[in-house]
C-alpha cells in the first residue's frame, strides 16, 4: 500500500514539534517511556484544544479506541478499556496523535471500516510499480497515526541498534516492547519500515536546513 512519502515527513515534522515542546517543558523522567498524560497535555497546549480522555467499556472485535471531535476545539479521546497496560498506552498516544495530525478533511465516521482496513498489511510505499493500491484518505489517517504514536513512543534513536542487536541474539523484541511500555506489535512495525522511515526522517533534516 503506498503512502506517500511527503504526508510521512509531514507527520514526522508534527513528532519532532512534540517531543521538542515536551522535552524543553516536561523533561522525560525515563527516555525510554513517553508519559501519556504528558503527551495529553503538549497536544492540548500546541494546538490549542481541550481534550478528555476517558477509558470505557464496549465490545469490539477490532476496535481499540476512536476520538470524537467538536466545533468548539474539544475533543474527547476513547479507549476500550478491556485492553493490556501496553495497549491503552498506544492506543491513547495513537488517538492523540489523530488530533495532532489530522486536518479537518481527514476527520472521518467510519471508524470500523477503516480499522478493519488497517487489519490488512500496510507498507509505506511501493517496493517495484505494479500491484500498490492508494489508500483511502481514512486508511491514511489510521497507518500515519500509528506511525506518529511509534515515533513518539519509541524514538528512531533506539532501533538501529535494537535491530542490530536482535540479529545478534543479544534482545527480543518482547524485551525492547517492555522496556519502553509498549506493545511487540509496535516494535515490530518500526522495525519492519526502519529504513523507510529514516528516509523520511532524513528529507525533513535537509528541509529544515535549507530553511536555516
């Protein structure tokens, strides 16, 4: 599935203003472990809104949280309260980072759907020019929040050399998923799109340079 790489360096500029505003306001007690409620409050802050973030209790085969948005900049963050600890965590950082990226085109109801869409293998672009499919503007949304919810919780500071160090028997993945609090499914999937990403991350460093 191809995302293009400019809304990937879009989404990884909105990291870096996050971490950059936490990191000077609220110092990370553990580098390795995003404080959720912290990351709450920077999006609050950066972008002006007010946002409740509550656990509830629903079933689902699927879904693990959704945002809800409102016209008087509030917002309400949802999360199925059934769920490991690592779970709720990424879930609540991933509909956070909904709010953080999505413009108001990108809002969108069908929330089932797009979840049952995201079951599917993503990549991040095509690897040869046949056989890649556009995803629809919600798919997007949910693949480039993940990716948002990766990158502020498990920083690409630390995959080269947890790579590294799982081809040499040295870790797991499941070890590296608790260390920073996180899911295996997370770290698989940073894991997995490393080198892509830092590509990405590289083309926002050379736009931020040429800017000065």
């Amino acid at each position: 599935m191809l995302i293009p790489e400019d809304e990937i360096v879009k989404v990884l500029s909105k990291v870096r203003v996050a971490r950059e505003h936490l990191n000077s306001t609220w110092p990370p007690k553990d580098p390795c472990v995003l404080s959720v409620m912290d990351f709450h409050w920077a999006v609050q802050d950066i972008y002006g809104l007010e946002i409740e973030m509550l656990k509830v209790s629903f079933s689902a085969d699927h879904l693990r949280g959704k945002v809800e948005r409102y016209s008087n900049n509030k917002a309400r963050v949802l999360v199925r309260a059934s769920q490991s600890p690592e779970f709720l965590r990424f879930v609540a950082v991933k509909e956070l980072c909904h709010l953080m990226n999505d413009e108001e085109d990108d809002w969108s109801a069908a929330g089932v759907e797009t979840i049952t869409g995201l079951l599917k293998e993503w990549e991040l672009r095509r690897e040869n020019g046949t056989g890649d499919l556009d995803p629809t503007d919600p798919l997007m949304s949910e693949i480039l929040a993940e990716i948002a919810a990766i990158e502020m919780m498990y920083p690409r500071e630390f995959r080269a050399n947890d790579i590294a160090k799982i081809a040499a028997k040295q870790t797991t993945t499941q070890k590296i998923a608790l260390t920073h609090e996180l899911p295996p499914y997370a770290i698989e999937l940073a894991h997995r799109h490393h080198d892509i990403l830092e590509q990405c991350w590289s083309a926002l460093e050379k736009q931020l340079a040429a800017k000065g």
